[in-house]
C-alpha cells in the first residue's frame, strides 16, 4: 500500500472574508436607521393599479395616497408609455419623525414616510400629492429605462486570486486580489432621473418651479459655480447642499429640454437608454438631441445667465443687505437673540458635510466672536427671559421600539448642559412666553401637525424627564394634513404667531391664547414664512412676493408691508433684538449665511424688481378627486415579489467560476432571503444563502455555506525504484511517483439573532455548526473519504460604527471609531488519525477534541492630523486570544490581507494575536469630477502604514515582534452614474526575516514586498456588506 501524506486541510474563512464584499451594498441614504418594529400592525388598501400598506395612526394618510394614487396613475404612464407589470405597493411608515419617499423601482415599491417635509432648501407644496408623484414617476421613467426583465437588476464581473503560499498544508493561500465589477441593466443620471421627477407631467401642478429651485440656480449661475455636466450624473452626495442641488439643476435642465424638444422627448430619450448597448447618457443625447451632454450643459447655462443678469439688473444695482457674520458653513440658520441683545444663538454645520450635523453656536456682538455650544442641532431655538436657557428640539436615543421622535429640550448656561423635557411627545418648534411661564410648539401625527401650550414646572430644570411641563393644550384642531411652522409668543403673551400650509406656500395667521381664536394676517399665491415680533408688537417676516425671498415689516395698524431687505439670493428667519438690529439668514451660491442689519431701513420697492406680477406666473393646482375610496382594508399577509437574479462572471483560483446571486424579499422587508453559487469546470463551487426573519425586534436569521475544492498533490514512492541516476557508488535511485487527488467539502450552518443598539452598534448572537470532510482519489483506483473536523461552537459578535457622518467618511475618516468584537466558545473535534472499527471492520476517525474561548477585537480609532485638516490618522488594535493550546488548525492568523500585510496570512499563526497599526491618509487629487465613458473619478488619496505584531503560542516575547510597512493608492469612483467603486493597490514590505518549521521542513518569510488589489464598493473591508436594493430618492 502506499503511503498516504500528510493530510491538507481547507479553511472556511476564505469564503467568508470573500462572499459579501463581493456584492454592493446601497448605504448612506438619509433615513433613520432600520429596526423592525413588530409593535405596528399592518393594513392594506388596494384599488385597480395600487396596493396601500400602513399601519395603526396613519389611516388618513393611506386613504389620501390611494386616491392621489389613482389620480396619477394614466397621466405618467401616459406621458412614458410604460406600465408596470404588477400594481404598484405604497408603503406608508410613520414610526419616526422623519420625511422623505424612496422609490424601490425594481420592486415596484413606493416608501413614503407621512410626516410633511419641512426642508430650507424646497419650496412648500402639498406633500402627499408632491412626494407620491415624484416617486410614481421615478418608478415609471426608471422602468421605461430598463435593458432587462425587472428579475435581472445587474450583472458582476468578478476576479480572487490568492497568495502563493509556501506550506503544503495549505491548500489556498488568502486573496490577495479582490474584484467586483457590476453591470447595472439601468443606467440613468441622477439630473436625468430627479429632474423628470420633479417635472412630473406638464400642468400637473404638484410640483413647480419655485422660488427656492431658482434662487439656488439662480445664484450658483451669477456666482460661478453651477454645476458641472459631470457633476451633475451620480448619485453621490457630497454635502446636503450639493446633493440638492443636483435636484434643482436637474428640474432646471429638464424644463429647459422639453421648452426646445417638447415633452415627447422625455420618453425618448428614456427609450434610448433602454437599449442593450446604450451605456452611458452622453450618447442618448447625441442620438436625440443632436448634442453632447458637454453641449447642452453649455448652451443650458449661457441661457441661465444671460436670464438672471437681465431680471436681476436693478437688484444688483440697489442691493440691500446686511454684513455676514458667519459665513463658514452652507446651513447658519434659526437665528435668536437674547433679551439683552448681547448675544446672537443660531445653528451652523461649519466644519460639516451635512444639515443634520449642524451645532447650537453663540454669536458675542461686543467680542464677534462665535463659540460652540451643543451638538447636532438644527431645529428653531428660543431664550428663557433671564438668558439661562435655550430651548429647542431634537431627537435623542431611539425608544424602545427603535423609533426616532422630536422632543423638547434645553441648555442651561449656568449647568453647562442638555436638559431633556419629553420622551416622544413628538413636539417640535418650540418658543418660550416672555414671562418665561409657558411654552408653545408643534405636535405631529398621521401627517398633519397641531399648535399646542403647556406650562413650565416651578424649578422645571430641577425635575426628572416628564415632570417639566404640564397643563398641556391644543390650541388647534387640525386633521386633514395642516401644517405649522415657526410660531411665536407675542412680547405681551397674549397671542402666537406662525406660518401654515396645506396644499401650497405659506401664509401667516396669529392666534389668540385665551379664544383660541385664529385670524388670518397674511394670505396670498406668495409665500409668507417666519414670523418675528418686534418689541412695538408688529412683526418682521420673509416673503417671496417679487420671485425672491427678502425681508419685510408688517404692521397691524394699518396693514401695510413694507420691504427691508433686496438681497440677491434670499433673506430668511428674521431675528429682531430689542436695540433694533436685525439677524436673518442670508443665501449665496455656497449656502446660508449668518446676516445681521446693524439698523432697520425701508428699500424702495421699485428697485426689487425681479419677475413682474411674480403671483401670476405661478401655475395653478388641479386636484382631481375622480377616484372614489369605498373599499374598506383589509390585514396585510406576507406578500413576495420577484427572486432578483445578479449573474456573476468570476475568474477564482485561476479557472473560470460562473454563477449567480439571487435575493427576494416580502414587500414589508420582514423575511429576507440572500444567496449565492458559482461553481468552475473542475467541481469547485461555492453556495450559501441567508435567512433574515424581522418580526421580532430582533432579527432572526439563518446562514447555510457549503463549498468544494478539487487538489491534486504527487509524491515519491520510496517502496518501488524505477532507475537510478549515475553510476557506481554515486548512483541515486529514481523511484517512482503516484498521486492524490483531492476533494474538500465544507458545510457550515449559523443560526441566531441580531440586534441593533442604539442606531449605531449591531450585536449578533450565532450558533454555528460545521463539518469538513476531505476524500481522497489514489491512483490505483482506490477511494478514501473520512470527516476531519466537526464543530459547534456559540459566537457573540458586537460592532460599532462611531464614524460621524462625513463626504470622507470612507476613504479618509477623521474622527469617530470602528470597533468590532467577538467572543466565542468552541467545542470542537480535530481529526488525530484512524482506528478499525471491530464490529464493522472498516477505518474510522479518532478525534482530539479542543474546547476552548476565543476572544478577538479590533478598535480603528480615526484623527485629524494636526499638519492639515484633509489628512487622517487611523490608529488600529488588532488583538485575539484563545485560552487553551489547540492544534493549529484553529490558529488565529496575523498577516495577510486583513493583518500585517507584509507577511503572508499563515506565515503568523498562534493562540495569541497583537497588531498595532499607524496609517496616515492624505490627498493626491481632490473633487477630480473627470468623467472616463462609464466612470467618474472622484478622490485620489495616499496612504502610508506600518505596523508591528505577531501571532504566537505560549509566552510573549518582544524581541520577537515583526514589523511591516506598507504603501497604497486608492481611487474613489463612481461607475455607472449609479455604483461607488473602491480601487487600491498595496505594497508592502516585511522587515523581519524568520523561519516556520514543520513537518514538510523549512519555511522562510519576510524580506519581500508583497502586493494587493482590490476593486470594491468600499474601502474598509471589515464593514458589513448585505444584498444591493436598487432605490431613488
């Protein structure tokens, strides 16, 4: 009998550290972070095109969007000439206080969120019907788009290769080269897509050209800094800002389009990209339009100059502005004065990307100088009478039930800290009573929003949460999707003050405390907003009467409004101090300025001049109510859709591995399903699939992954000699050679729970079972096959992400923490060798067993560098211990592709693992905005690393630490107007040269560059990756 090897064994982490980071994961849309809520109870609506899914508190909702639904449904179809093939699902969420729509466009599923949005950078208009036409629209154009069947969303390109590893016992090395391309079967530019969205279809009505869409066109155009052509394509959002104006360039380029081609090219030009071959937009217009993208960029913006210098002319010539005082930022807004007039609060996201990460911040007018106070707030701010206490409000830690609500809070001056006043009362808007007795504010619910007052609790900053207000009172009574905005005490306490809507604009009422009485003071096609008293008891506002937004005094005398203000961009958020000086917020082509008049001064009104008779430029508003709503709901039960197939076309191991992954879902997301499997011409597959059950508050789930690996390895056999090599007694015998081939199949079974913890750390608590089995081929035709591990073990995995929001936040975080942790205890049993079974007669396994804890962490802590603000320190702890010796089989491993990188993977292997890392990032090229056909280059950054560590068994030993350092250029892209795309290329280089010995001899390591490639999604492979959903805002 020959002689068998020493055996080889395949490790499972291979395809655990490739399978999710190969497919896309859509983060980073703005919405609340996702729990399941089983407390909601579902209901369905359905009429002939649309399925309605809401839960309890938002009835009226669900009834309004269905017939809104209806109504819509022939005049979009029409205007594309696509319908969709089943009816379209609306799902209405009102679990927290937050506003947006999404349109899942390979579902056919609508997410609208019922709470009305309140945004500085939109106009006002009828939410429902604006929010679900946009939306529908979406689902229709993007539809119309479409290269494939709905089943088949994009194909991957995809490339592994692995470290050549110098132990025979391993039969792989780690990737060292990681690939995925994806070719989307839609590929549409967001201008395109949110400019036909907003357009709608010609006299709808829903949506129009507002004052806010032109003031920001309006002032990137005569300031020089509209947005590019290539700008203008992806879906990436640099800044809330920027990200917006993508929205109105898009609305503005698309008028434009159909004023010179007519409305019918909208289709075609949607037809075009459906073609199999039409990959990219440019070629779509060439082919339409007659021009390139470049082009009609070019002609779009001489038209928008050429327009806005000529209404604008006597503006510039008489602008009436006040100095800025804070211009760092694109969002200082909400401006407050203190009783005394020393002291100016209002909200700045100076330093950040985004309106959410807007601060409290102190404005001193004798030191002008502006201090930070609190957090991540961005709401209406309001001082106690004695300058103790700012109150505003803000949402805190989720509820119970991982729902987002607006509250009600305070900062105490003399404290120095937050003081929360409720727990989901979902109030917002709040303003304190001169007398400092009372409060007023907003309260929301299924859509519509309501005036309520309460009263301050003696001592209230003394008392427990709950127990600082009480006498709460409804002073309105609204239910039909009314909304309130910024109301205001009177200086005598006797009235409020604010602005209301319901279907279009703003107008101004006040409303009497004691009557409850409400009269209207301004009410026309203009919108009247932000309401301010004066301390003579009249009131500053802000109005776009003329086409722009400008400040103005109304008096209750004599009814008359005159203007005070003739800004060029638009003057919001009046704040007028008791010494007459007047803050407000003043919009340029970078955003929202902090403005402050020193004095009040009347602006003759013939020199604001903009759009003559700007009211009756307005389009009116036709509401059909043709669709009656006489069904009644009914209970939702599980509905699922399509299996979404993503072909996948891999190159693994050097051999050609074609396969699939296929994802589907229930309409409510609450049972996900994700999986894959690839297999090449040798046998060699892959296949898993992932169960996710939402139900519950927490996530259920289920990982099956099964794979199989064919090897061949030739030996001598030293029994038979075929010859010898030389002659007499330096003669060495030749013997001859058999070989083995090989098969490896690993099953592995995780079952558990998830959790997420307060948005940001995700706990995951699996059981895992597993079993590898080998079989052996020789080549005398003899098969043996045996299981040389099985497994169960009980993991406790805790992650998280404590990066704060940022355009960055990827390639080069600078602040905030990545922690990922495990816990684990393994009972396991590791093949020793065979016995003859007596009753059987035949070989079986005699296993070692291994019963061990095993504990891993990781902690990336990002800085700022203090040489310059766009480069970053990233500081990492990679440690891991297990407390018993094992075979080495279960060794944790320190090099490779997630380790030190300088060294192969299994080079460092041992109970104990420490990795200290140093990486600093700095950029090469910034905001390239270069398009390449189907790919736009965004960041190009430097990174440079080192590292010190080791794996090892039994005691530590400094001297023994290897050092790496490494090197790597990586490219922020955006693919397909639609997919980011990582790419980084590494080197580096292992100083420490050492020897691994075993049974097969003498294994050298170090002294020797080693490189890596990846082309992803993102840039940190740790961050967990789940199925692609395609979706627009």
């Amino acid at each position: 009998m020959k002689p068998l090897p020493q055996n080889r064994y395949y490790h499972f982490s291979i395809l655990l550290f490739a399978a999710f980071a190969l497919i896309y994961a859509k983060t980073g849309n703005a919405q609340p972070a996702s729990y399941n809520h089983p407390e909601l109870d579902w209901e369905v609506y359905e009429s002939v095109h649309f399925q309605v899914m809401f839960h309890q508190g938002t009835e009226r909702t669900a009834r309004e969007l269905l017939r809104i639904a209806e109504d819509i449904y022939e005049p979009i179809t029409s205007l594309y000439g696509y319908h969709p093939d089943t009816k379209v699902r609306i799902i209405v969420r009102d679990d927290d206080d937050y506003s947006n729509g999404g349109a899942y466009y390979y579902d056919n599923k609508i997410l609208i969120y019922a709470k009305s949005l309140n945004f500085v950078l939109r106009g006002t208009h009828n939410w429902l019907r604006n929010v679900l036409t946009h939306e529908f629209t979406h689902i229709i154009q993007l539809g119309a788009s479409r290269k494939a069947p709905r089943w088949l969303p994009a194909f991957y390109f995809q490339w592994i290769e692995y470290e050549e590893e110098k132990r025979p016992d391993v039969l792989y090395g780690y990737p060292n080269i990681l690939a995925s391309y994806p070719m989307p079967m839609t590929v549409i530019p967001k201008w395109y897509a949110e400019g036909c969205a907003q357009y709608m279809q010609p006299g709808m009505g829903y949506d129009h050209w507002d004052s806010h869409r032109d003031m920001i066109v309006r002032m990137r155009t005569l300031e020089g800094k509209l947005l590019t052509y290539t700008q203008l394509g992806d879906y990436y959002d640099k800044s809330s800002y920027y990200g917006e104006s993508v929205y109105d360039h898009g609305f503005s380029l698309v008028s434009y389009i159909v004023d010179r081609w007519g409305v019918g090219v909208l289709k075609e030009l949607s037809n075009e990209m459906a073609k199999p071959f039409s990959m990219t937009f440019d070629g779509a217009l060439k082919r339409e339009l007659g021009i390139n993208g470049n082009e009609l960029h070019r002609q779009w913006s001489t038209y928008l100059k050429e327009t806005y210098l000529s209404r604008t002319e006597a503006i510039r010539a008489n602008r009436a502005e006040g100095k800025l005082i804070e211009e760092g930022s694109f969002a200082n807004l909400n401006p407050e004065w203190s009783k005394d007039g020393k002291r100016l609060a209002f909200t700045s996201n100076k330093g950040g990307h985004y309106f959410g990460s807007a601060n409290l911040v102190i404005y001193d007018r004798e030191t002008e100088e502006t201090l930070k106070i609190q957090d991540k707030i961005s709401s209406q701010l309001s001082w106690s009478p004695d300058g103790r206490f700012i109150f505003y409000d803000k949402q805190f830690r989720p509820d119970k039930n991982g729902s987002h609500f607006d509250d009600i809070a305070a900062w105490d001056f003399d404290e120095e800290k937050e003081l929360r006043l409720t727990e989901g009362r979902r109030a917002a808007q709040v303003d304190v009573s001169p007398d400092g007795k009372h409060l007023c504010y907003v309260v929301y619910a299924d859509g519509t929003e309501n005036l309520w007052t309460a009263d301050l609790c003696e001592d209230w900053w003394k008392k427990d949460l709950n127990e600082c207000i009480t006498a709460e009172k409804a002073l309105t009574h609204h239910n039909n999707g009314e909304q309130i905005y910024t109301p205001k005490w009177s200086p005598d306490g006797k009235r409020i003050i604010y602005s209301t809507s319901r279907d279009r604009d703003r107008d101004i009422v006040y409303i009497d405390i004691e009557s409850a009485e409400t009269r209207s003071v301004l009410n026309s096609r203009s919108d009247e907003r932000d309401p301010e008293w004066s301390s003579d008891g009249e009131f500053y506002f802000s109005s776009d009467k003329t086409g722009i937004f400008n400040l103005y005094r109304y008096s209750f005398t004599d009814s008359s409004v005159t203007p005070v203000s003739n800004v060029l961009g638009g003057a919001f958020t009046p704040a007028y101090s008791n010494d007459g000086r007047l803050a407000y917020a003043d919009f340029r082509a970078t955003g929202y300025k902090m403005a402050l008049f020193d004095s009040v001064t009347i602006v003759v009104a013939e020199t604001m001049t903009y759009i003559p008779d700007y009211n009756e430029t307005l389009p009116g508003v036709n509401y059909p109510t043709s669709y009656p709503l006489e069904a009644d709901s009914k209970p939702y039960k599980p509905s699922f859709d399509k299996t979404f197939i993503y072909p996948r076309l891999a190159m693994d191991f050097g051999t050609f591995k074609p396969g699939l992954y296929f994802f589907f879902q229930d309409v409510l997301e609450r049972m996900t399903a994700f999986g894959g499997f690839a297999m090449n011409a040798e046998g060699d597959y892959d296949l898993f699939a992932l169960l996710d059950y939402k139900r519950l508050h927490p996530t259920l789930f289920l990982e099956a992954y099964n794979i199989k690996r064919h090897s061949e390895q030739s030996f001598e056999d030293p029994f038979v000699i075929v010859g010898e090599s030389g002659t007499g007694p330096d003669a060495v015998p030749i013997y001859d050679h058999y070989s083995i081939k090989y098969n490896f199949n690993l099953i592995e079974l995780d079952a558990g729970i998830k959790l997420k913890f307060l948005d940001d750390i995700q706990i995951k608590l699996a059981g895992i079972l597993s079993r590898y089995r080998t079989k052996l081929y020789l080549d005398d035709g003899m098969a043996f096959g045996y299981t040389y591990f099985k497994g169960v073990a009980a993991e406790l995995d805790v992650t998280a992400d404590l990066r704060p929001r940022g355009r960055y936040q990827d390639i080069n975080p600078t602040a905030g923490y990545f922690i990922k942790a495990k816990v684990a205890r393994e009972f396991n049993n590791f093949i020793d060798g065979f016995q003859i079974n007596a009753d059987k007669g035949t070989l079986q396994e005699v296993y070692s067993y291994y019963g061990y804890n095993r504990y891993q962490l990781v902690v990336d802590r990002y800085l700022q560098s203090p040489l310059a603000k766009e480069h970053g320190i990233t500081l990492t702890a990679d440690l891991g211990y297990i407390d018993k010796p094992v075979d080495d089989f279960f060794n944790m491993y320190a090099g490779g592709f997630d380790g030190m990188r300088g060294y192969s993977y299994y080079s460092l292997g041992g109970t104990h693992k420490a990795i200290l890392r140093c990486a600093y990032n700095f950029p090469l090229w910034q905001d390239i905005d270069e398009r390449l056909g189907i790919i736009r280059l965004e960041q190009m950054y430097f990174k440079i690393y080192g590292d010190v560590g080791n794996a090892w068994n039994g005691d530590f030993d400094a001297d023994d630490l290897k050092k790496d350092m490494g090197v790597a250029l990586k490219l922020q892209l955006f693919s397909y107007t639609t997919f980011p795309t990582a790419v980084t290329f590494d080197a580096s280089y292992g100083f420490d040269h050492f020897q691994v010995v075993d049974y097969s001899g003498i294994h050298k390591y170090g002294g020797e560059w080693r490189y890596y490639f990846t082309l992803l999604f993102n840039f940190n492979l740790r961050h967990a990756f789940q199925p692609y959903q395609y979706r627009s805002r």
